[in-house]
C-alpha cells in the first residue's frame, strides 16, 4: 500500500511516539513542530476535520472514506477508549474502580498497523484486539470508562499526536469541542436512534453476530444517554460545528456533504 493510502486508512501514530508505518517520514516531521500543530515553518496548523455524533451515525465510515479522499490521516478515538476497555477486561477489572482504571489507560499499550488485506488492526499490548473491539462489551465499558476525567485526559496527548500533515480527520465525541477546539472544519452527525439500530444490525449480522434489533436500540439508548451526560468531555456539538442529519441518506450523499463543508473557507 502506498504511503498516503497507508496513513489516509488510519495508520498513524497511536502511541506517542510516531507512525510504526514510516518513522522515517514521521521523525522528520516531529522536531520541527509545537505541541498542537502549529508548525513554526508554516503560516497555517495542519487542518483538522472533526466529525463527532452520537454512536451509529456514520462517523467511522465516513471519516474513513472522507481521509483516504483528502489523503488527510485519520484518527479513530472511540477505538482508544475500547482499547482501554478490553484491557480492563482482560485484566479482570472493576468498571467501578476508577482507581485501577486510570492506571490500566497509562499501563495500556495501543498501536495501529496494516493488516493483510489492508485494513487497519489495532494492537492492545501487543496482541491484535481488533474483532474484540468492536463487540457490544467492549462499546459499553469504553463508554464507562470515557466518564472518568483523569483517563480522558490520559488520552489527550495521543490523540493530539496524531495532527500530522497534510491534515487529520478525527472523529469521536468530543474531537470538535476538547481535543481540537481549533480545527478548521467540524461536522456533527446524527440520525435517528431507530435508524442507528439497525445499520448496526445489518453490520453485526454480516459478520454472523447474532444480536436483536430491540436490543441493539436499547444499548444505543444507554449509551447516547451516559455519553451526553457524563460531566467530562460530553458528547455535543461544537458551536461551529455543521450538523448533517444522515437518516435516510446514502454514504455517498453523506461523504459528498462532508467534502462541501471541508471546500467551505475555515473560521
Ligand atoms: O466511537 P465508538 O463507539 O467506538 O466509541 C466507544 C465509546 O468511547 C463511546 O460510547 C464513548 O463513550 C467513548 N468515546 C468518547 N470520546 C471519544 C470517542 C469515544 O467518550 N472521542
């Protein structure tokens, strides 16, 4: 896979160090750079699309396909958030210990690399987690977890890390209000939780998950709840952020209105 297509598919620094995919192209980039982006060789930061919603609006396949379009990295925080779920998991932990969970998001190794077939594998101390990471399980105790301030903040630094040129898009919750408050071009999407229930059903179906459609609308329920509740970083849009309504509309539409908002002038 070429370099851009690499990064475009979200290959890009999950630790803080730097790209495990081009170290090379990374490591010139890094020492000239301030912390946030501002590159002092540059009259403008590295742009930054964000693109948050709620929990089966699009966000990851559109931003997907919006990078590899802008050939602009691409940051999937949510899969941070699962990381640190599974490892809790795998470490037999309390969702209600904030104490051991704190500690387990510093103690957490999370790195992203290519996979055979050219998707993006996420690698949780070392081992590749990436079916496990998109269960049920591991949504809900990365949505447990995401309440508790001094793990988002434990995250802050790696999600910045990844605001490299040519541009990002990060999608999340909080990406166009915490983590880049500064980007140029800020998305919310959202659709109706009826209509999130069932993309989700159809995903997990194809891949042989057997689920309920009632069931999958009640933990979207809970967790739109818990996301836009919690004191921390809730799940809102940014003031200027363009809200688009993906119900009823095809990726494509979706992906087209997305790029209008990026061709728009920032600010
Ligand atoms: O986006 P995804 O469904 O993978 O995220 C899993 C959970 O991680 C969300 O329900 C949310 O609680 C949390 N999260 C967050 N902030 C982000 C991304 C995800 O709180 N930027």
């Amino acid at each position: 896979m070429e370099r851009e297509a690499r990064h475009s598919s979200g290959l890009c620094p999950a630790e803080s160090s730097a790209c495990p995919h081009d170290l090379e192209a990374v490591s010139k980039v890094l020492p000239s750079r301030r912390p946030g982006g501002d590159n002092p060789r540059m009259d403008t930061p590295t742009p930054v699309l964000t693109i948050d919603g709620p929990s089966g609006s699009g966000k990851g396949t559109i931003s997907r396909i919006v990078a590899q379009r802008l050939g602009w990295h691409y940051l999937d925080s949510g899969a941070l958030y699962r990381a640190v779920g599974v490892a809790a998991g795998w470490a037999d932990l309390d969702l209600d210990d904030a104490g051991a969970l704190v500690r387990c998001t510093f103690d957490t190794t999370i790195g992203f690399r290519e996979g055979e077939a050219g998707d993006l594998r996420v690698l949780v101390n070392g081992h590749d987690a990436t079916d496990e990471l998109r269960t049920e399980t591991a949504g809900a105790a990365a949505s447990a977890i995401a309440a508790i301030p001094e793990v988002r903040a434990a995250l802050k630094d790696r999600q910045r890390a990844f605001r490299q040129p040519p541009g990002l898009v990060a999608d999340g919750r909080d990406m166009g209000t915490v983590i880049f408050p500064d980007a140029a071009h800020k998305v919310f999407l959202t659709a109706s939780a009826e209509e999130r229930a069932e993309r989700r059903y159809k995903q997990l179906k194809d891949k042989g998950v057997s689920v309920t459609i009632d069931g999958l609308l009640r933990e979207i329920l809970a967790r739109d709840a818990r996301d836009a509740s919690r004191a921390v970083a809730p799940l809102r849009p940014a003031d200027d952020a363009v809200r688009i309504d993906t119900t009823g509309l095809g990726i494509d539409d979706v992906v087209a209105r997305v790029l209008d908002v990026v061709s728009r002038p920032a600010g």
